[in-house]
C-alpha cells in the first residue's frame, strides 16, 4: 500500500508562507527511513535534517512540496490556508496515494483520496516525519534567503516565529511585504514614542 505521510510547518510564524510536503512510502522504504534516524523534524538539529534530505527524496516512492502565501494566509486564515499547501502538495503525486495520512486533527476538505488524521503523528508515522523534514528544510531555506532583504526582524535566527527581536523590529519599523498581517503582532503598529 502507498501511504502519503503529509504534514506543514510554519503555521504559528509571523513571516512567510505555510508550506507542506507529502512523502509517498511503502513498509519497506519506511523501514530503511526509520533506519537512517527519521524522525519528527522538531527533534532534529538543523544540519541533521539537512543530511535526511537527499535520503528522503532518493528512498521515497514520491515526494512534493507546497505552500500556501502570506496573501493567502491572511485571505482564508491559518488553518484552512495550511490544509490548501496540504492539498497542492498531495495533488502533484503521480499516481496519487491509495492513503494520505495527515498529522493533526483538521481533515483535508475535499481530498478525493482517503485520509486519516494522526494527532502527533509525526512522532507516530515515518511518512509523516519525512514530510515534517522536506517542509521544514524547504521553509527554512526560503526565510533564510528572505533574510538578507530584510535583516531588521533576525530572520536568520527566528526563521519568522515571534521571538522578543522580531517583535521589537516589528515595533519599531512595522511589518514587511511578506508578515501576515491577519496575526495580531503584524497589524499596523504605531511607531515607538
């Protein structure tokens, strides 16, 4: 059976996109995964989950990543935007899935393939915990090339979630292009006295 593992990172960010990846496996490629230290990409230093990637793409039967944009974010909220990066991820599979397991609670609208939610599930599934990787790879390059636009909001070190610096800089030069200006910490801040 081909199981599509599919998660998102970047939902609590204040910067950028939510991006997902979907990771197609059967037991045998979910076995050699296991094997090379797959696992949830939070409990994984950065250069770790760098080094899974070319081994996710090569032991995968397929793989594919998306996202969803700040403009979408902010159009459609957090929630339904991450299960849009979701579903783009699932529909560039060729052939689809027989099944897409989806860490979290919240069900793909619409998904004309069976699914099933896992709370947890990238602690749970290797499909799910390679997706975790891809996107989260994938998501930090992208903040990490977006940095150097804006180097006011230490994107480098926060890959865009809400530490004390980033919300200074917000605070003092207002939001960029790319902040999602639905979340709180992102709407229009008056200037400091």
């Amino acid at each position: 059976m081909r199981i599509a593992g599919v998660d998102e990172v970047g939902r609590g960010a204040l910067f950028g996109p939510v991006v997902a990846a979907a990771v197609v496996l059967d037991d045998d490629r979910a076995a050699a995964l296991a094997a090379a230290g797959v696992r949830d990409s939070k409990r994984l230093s950065p250069k770790r989950r760098q080094a899974l990637v070319p081994v996710i793409k090569t032991q995968a039967l397929d793989w594919a990543i998306a996202a969803a944009t700040v403009a979408e974010i902010d159009q459609i909220n957090i929630l339904q935007a991450s299960l849009l990066a979701m579903d783009r991820a699932i529909a560039q599979l060729d052939p689809p899935p027989d099944r897409c397991d989806i860490d979290g609670n919240q069900p793909i609208p619409k998904l004309r393939l069976p699914q099933q939610t896992l709370v947890g599930g990238d602690r749970t599934s290797i499909a799910i915990a390679a997706a975790s990787i891809l996107a989260k790879v994938w998501r930090d390059d992208l903040i990490l090339n977006l940095a150097q636009a804006y180097p006011a909001y230490d994107l480098a070190a926060n890959k865009g979630y809400g530490t004390a610096k980033h919300m200074a800089a917000l605070r003092e030069h207002g939001p960029s292009p790319h902040h999602r200006r639905s979340f709180g910490p992102c709407q229009q801040l008056p200037l400091p006295l």
